[in-house]
C-alpha cells in the first residue's frame, strides 16, 4: 500500500459536510498518511484547528487566502498568532495574490500577504504561497525576503518561473491538473523540480486528477497525481510517495 502525505486541502468546504468523518477515516486506513487543511479566512482557519484537534492525522495551515482579504478585522493577526503556535499547526497558508476575478484589490492583498509573510518570519513557520495570475507581483514580494520557506501550491507556472521558485529556496506541489489532457505546461514544469524539491496535493474538494475530473475530490485520488509523476520522473510510484513525504515532513517540520 502507498503511503502519501496530501500536502493542501480544504475539508472544511462544504462537499464534505455529510461524510467527513467517514470519509476521513476511510481514506486514512487506504494509505494516506497525513493531512495539511488550509486556512483560507478566519473562519475556515479556525475550523483547521479545530480538525488538527480532532483528527490525529490532520494538520493545520491558518491563514488569508487573497480572494478572501475583504473585511479581514484589523485585529487579524492576533488571532493567526494564537492558532499559528498551536502543536499541529504546521504551516502559514493559503496566502498570495489572486488576480483572476475582477473586483480584486492588489494593493489590500499585497499588503495582507506581506503581513503574514512577516507572521511566518517571526513564528519560524513555513508558508503556502497561493499565486494566479499574478506571477509578477507574487515572485517581487517573494524575492524581497532573499529566501523563502514554503512552497508554491497548485502550480501553473512555466518551467521557466518553476526554476525561481526552486531558486528562493521553495518547494511546488503540483495538484490533478498534471492528469490532464491539456497539462502539457503543467508537464513541463515537473521536469524542471527536482524529486527533492516536490510536494503532492489534491487542492480537494477541486481539481479531482484524470479519471475523475469534475467530480470530488479528495485526498485518497493523489495516486493519478503519484502515477503521473512517477511516469514523467522515471521512478516508481513508491519512491515519489516517499520522497514527496520526506519533503513535506522536512519543510512542515511540526509534522514530524
Ligand atoms: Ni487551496
């Protein structure tokens, strides 16, 4: 049985509300290991660390996502801190820049992706950096800290912004969209990350890898993700599970 760490996901959506508890437990005796839930808001931070406190082998990331800054309390910070110290809080995130949908405000994202940047500083802890379309901006505000501890989620770069990446000191995880019929840029990219540098996430409830795309997903469909990559790399399933497992434990170091 393949044992895999899924490195990002959202079981607080509400797709998961009439199962979790079976469907949790279910996908932990078929070999996944452990569980990093993100943060997205205050609320759905909290509900990450009310899961880390539930589940043994769920973890938490606390933090605001990019499309969620709008009327984050001017107190936000206090209570990321209060969360972020917590023995299974394992990570800042999901923080960035999104600048997908119109509306969005990139001076207020950039200035709460800069603050909890500096929280992640302080605290010691690593960070999932969340960036779409907004490749620039994110890799500016990157470059300004020299290096950074984190890695580069659901990543939809080139091969060539891969090789920044990886130069600032991140890792990337990729998520199904390498399953698909399109990944070609997706692909390329994965060659450019070394085994040592690469993580595994679902994103889940979305971006259910190839044969289930468009329907749930969760964290037990890494395996179209470990299949992919072992086809690309050259390696064998079993090795990207261990190593992406090394690499996960070794960057979320709380984890350990
Ligand atoms: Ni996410």
């Amino acid at each position: 049985m393949l044992e895999y760490i899924d490195s990002h996901a959202h079981y607080d959506a509400e797709q998961f509300d009439e199962d979790r508890d079976e469907l949790l437990e279910r996908i932990h005796s078929a070999g996944v290991r452990s569980i990093v839930n993100m943060g997205c808001n205050m609320e759905r931070s909290r509900l990450s660390v009310e899961y880390a406190e539930k589940y043994p082998f769920v973890y938490a990331a606390v933090g605001i996502h990019p499309e969620d800054v709008e009327g984050t309390p001017a107190d936000y910070l206090d209570s990321l801190k209060k969360w972020a110290e917590l023995p299974k809080t394992a990570a800042i995130g999901e923080i960035g820049l999104d600048y997908h949908y119109e509306g969005y405000d990139p001076q207020l994202q950039k200035k709460i992706f800069r603050e909890q940047l500096d929280l992640a500083e302080e605290l010691s802890l690593p960070v999932v950096i969340h960036s779409r379309d907004a490749t620039e901006d994110t890799m500016t505000i990157l470059r300004e800290r020299g290096k950074v501890n984190g890695v580069m989620h659901c990543f939809s770069g080139s091969a060539e912004t891969a090789r920044q990446v990886l130069d600032l000191g991140m890792n990337i995880s990729f998520t199904g969209v390498l399953t698909f019929k399109n990944a070609r840029r997706a692909i390329e990219a994965l060659e450019a990350v070394p085994l040592d540098r690469l993580m595994l996430e679902t994103d889940c409830p979305y971006m259910a890898p190839e044969p289930n795309r468009g329907k749930r997903c969760d964290s037990s469909m890494i395996i179209y993700i470990i299949q992919k990559i072992a086809e690309v790399k050259g390696v064998s399933p079993e090795f990207v599970a261990k190593q992406t497992t090394e690499n996960t434990l070794k960057l979320f170091y709380k984890m350990q």
